[in-house]
C-alpha cells in the first residue's frame, strides 16, 4: 500500500516510530493488532466494489490487513520507496519477486555469493521453468558486464554478502541493468534502511528478510519487498493476493515494534562488531578476518561511501580446518549455535554445514566459503563477554600449536 503516514518529519527515527499507524476510534497509543481473518461490508455494492479494487478497503487478511499495511507504510518510509508488500518469509518475498517478474525463458543474473537458500531457489527450483540463472562474482564488474545481456530480465544482488560480507558495487551494477532494461533488486537484509539505502543507488526492488534485523529479536519469520515504481508494485501486489506468501497480522505487529528501535540497535550493532572484528583480527588462531570495517576488507572503501555503517556480521577462518572451526564453535558458552542473525543475541555457526551446505562443495569453493570458515552474528552484549565467549576456543588452539611446536 502506498504510504499515506501523516508524520510530518522525515528524520529516520522518527519515521520508524510513527509512519503508518493509523489510530482507530478506540484512540489507542501503541499499533493495534487486528487479529482476523476476513472483514465485514455494508452492503453487497460495498463487497463487490472492494473485491474489484474500485474503492479502498479491507478485503482478507491473506491481501488487505490494517497491522501489515501499517508494517508496509512503516517500511516503505524507511527505505525511501513509496510501496511495500509484506510475505510470510525472506524467501517467500523473494520466490513472489520472481513471480511477478519473470517467466519462461528469461534469465536472471544473481551475485554468485548469495544466501544458500537463493542459490537453491534459482538452480533447483526456478530453473525446472525455464527461468535460467546466471551467477557472477559481486564484485567482478566485468563479469557483471559480460553476464548481462538483451535477455536478462532481473539482476538480483546481495550486498554485503552472506557470508563473507563481499560488497558490490551498487550503482555501477544498476547502471548495467538498466542498460538492457532489467530490473535491479538489491536485498538488504545485512544493512537495513538504517545503514543502506538501495533506491539512491539505483535499485527498483529492495528485498527484506524481516526475520532478521527489523524484528531484531529473533522473534517472528517475514518478508518484504519495496519499490518506488507504482506499476511493479501493482505486479508484486497482485501475485501475493492470488500465490498467497502472506505475513500474519502478529508477525507484522511485532516487526512493527522492531522498527522503532532499529536505527539505535544497528549502531550498537556496528560497534560491537568492529570491536571484535579488530580482536579476531589479533589473534594467532585465526587466519583472516572478513568484515568492510577493517581497513584490509577489499571493499572497505565502498562500503564507506554507500553505506553509514558496516553493520552487525562478521566472518573469519580459523588455522586447522573444519575441526577447529567446530573447537571454537563448540566451546562457546554464551554465544548461541544457530544460523540466524540479526538478533540482540550473538549467534555463531559454520557455514560450510549450515546455510550453504545445500550447494556442492565446489559451489562453496568458487565464492571462498571453507570448512575453516566461521560466521558471528555480533549481538548487542557487552563486546568483552562475546570476544571471551570466542577465546575459549581460539585460546585452546593456539595453546596446542604452541605445544606441539
């Protein structure tokens, strides 16, 4: 739905606290839940003018709820974009972006480090319709230039990468696209609209795993997908009503209450992680830290220019293999084994096994996710405690090299 907030600022937090709510006759002060599942009409003329999108108004929940539509306007705020649909899941948005756009014989150009799960929607799934992906390194510009033709009809790019935190080139990817009248759809599931904003760098579609940072806690599973172009929202909108990848009311209401404390948890966020970026970068045990915030990252200067943070995740590879990078997980004491992110919680898990185990071992290799390869999600902890919660581990393989020497 389009917003229609009547926040006046445009300031970034305010927006967050106040865009999209719509107070109801019972004057409430914080966002209501509307728990239903259909509404009722004042007449059949009524029904039938909603059903045919003639007059605006609530339908079903599965396409028209007030807590998801304020959840929409409240996001489409933040990014800059003017619309927003909301899904049940991070990759039930992007399967509903593919929906919309694409069809038989189409090709989609997609940055070759990805989620695992993008990779396997692409290759196993989108592909047994004759949609045909092409997979590029994200920072390899002239692969970028080679791979997009007259043909492709959507550019797909994860940046900073999942998970060694790649970052491409925004604008000069766009610019690709748009040569060839693709489309360009950036997921920003790392940086969130609080330290990325794609539209000004070129993009049509912004991709959100809500799971992630918007809730923030590790709550609630959703999706969303903005854009600024009244005629791709009407392509998105329309596939959700009739596929039907809809976010629950509860769900929506909680990313509702993420978003007004998420410009202050993703600069605590930042923070802590280059704390233990600089710590891990240090240590004897590991052999190379990624994180853009360290001035040795290879993209750290672009990231500086089109983002203003280097957000919250970080990976490293450690000496030893799979085994020590399991020694250092496994002797965690506060940090949480699981492979989500985003949440006030640090989280630590081997990617390698975890989210990219569903591709092959040569697929890991082309993008440089090894089995020494950890992944940490920094949470909003004290850093002392996260970075003692890793040296556990790191401490006791140094221990044993420096004996065994």
């Amino acid at each position: 739905m389009a917003v229609t907030s009547s926040v006046v600022s445009q300031d970034f937090e305010t927006q967050a606290i106040r865009a999209g709510q719509q107070r109801t006759g019972e004057r409430e002060h914080s966002d209501p839940i509307f728990a239903t599942s259909s509404f009722v009409f004042d007449s059949a003329a009524d029904a039938a003018a909603k059903f045919a999108e003639k007059t605006p108004g609530n339908v079903y929940s599965r396409f028209t709820n007030p807590t998801v539509r304020a959840f929409e306007q409240r996001l489409g705020a933040l990014e800059g974009g003017a619309y927003c649909v909301a899904t049940a899941s991070g990759m039930s948005a992007i399967l509903c972006l593919c929906l919309a756009l694409l069809k038989a014989g189409d090709r989609v150009v997609v940055s070759a480090n990805v989620f695992g799960s993008t990779v396997s929607l692409f290759t196993k799934i989108l592909s047994r319709f004759g949609i045909t992906p092409d997979f590029v390194p994200l920072t390899d510009l002239a692969a970028w230039h080679k791979a997009i033709t007259p043909d492709t009809q959507l550019v797909f790019v994860e940046s900073p990468s999942n998970p060694l935190c790649d970052i491409g080139d925004l604008k000069a990817i766009s610019a690709l696209a748009h040569e060839v009248g693709a489309f360009f759809a950036v997921d920003n599931v790392f940086c969130t609209p609080a330290l990325q904003q794609p539209f000004a760098l070129g993009a049509d579609i912004v991709v959100h795993s809500a799971t992630k940072y918007l809730d923030g806690q590790g709550r609630c599973v959703g999706g969303a997908l903005v854009t600024n172009d009244k005629t791709l929202h009407e392509m998105l909108f329309s596939t959700l009503r009739t596929a039907g990848p809809a976010m629950s009311p509860f769900n929506a209401w909680v990313f509702l209450k993420g978003l007004e404390t998420l410009s202050l948890r993703m600069q605590a966020h930042c923070n802590n992680a280059a704390e233990v970026a600089y710590w891990l970068a240090d240590h004897p045990a590991v052999q190379k830290v990624y994180y853009p915030g360290l001035a040795s990252h290879p993209g750290h200067a672009l990231a500086s220019r089109q983002q203003s943070g280097f957000g919250g995740i970080l990976s490293f590879d450690v000496f030893g293999g799979k085994e020590n990078a399991w020694q250092v997980i496994d002797a965690t004491r506060m940090l949480s084994i699981t492979a989500n992110l985003g949440d006030v919680k640090t989280t630590i898990a081997h990617p390698a096994s975890t989210t990219h185990s569903r591709i092959s071992a040569d697929e890991r290799k082309a993008v440089g996710i090894g089995e020494e390869l950890v992944r940490v999600a920094v949470g909003l902890e004290r850093p002392a405690d996260i970075i003692a919660d890793l040296a556990r581990g790191l401490d006791h393989i140094d221990r044993q090299w420096r004996i065994s020497a």
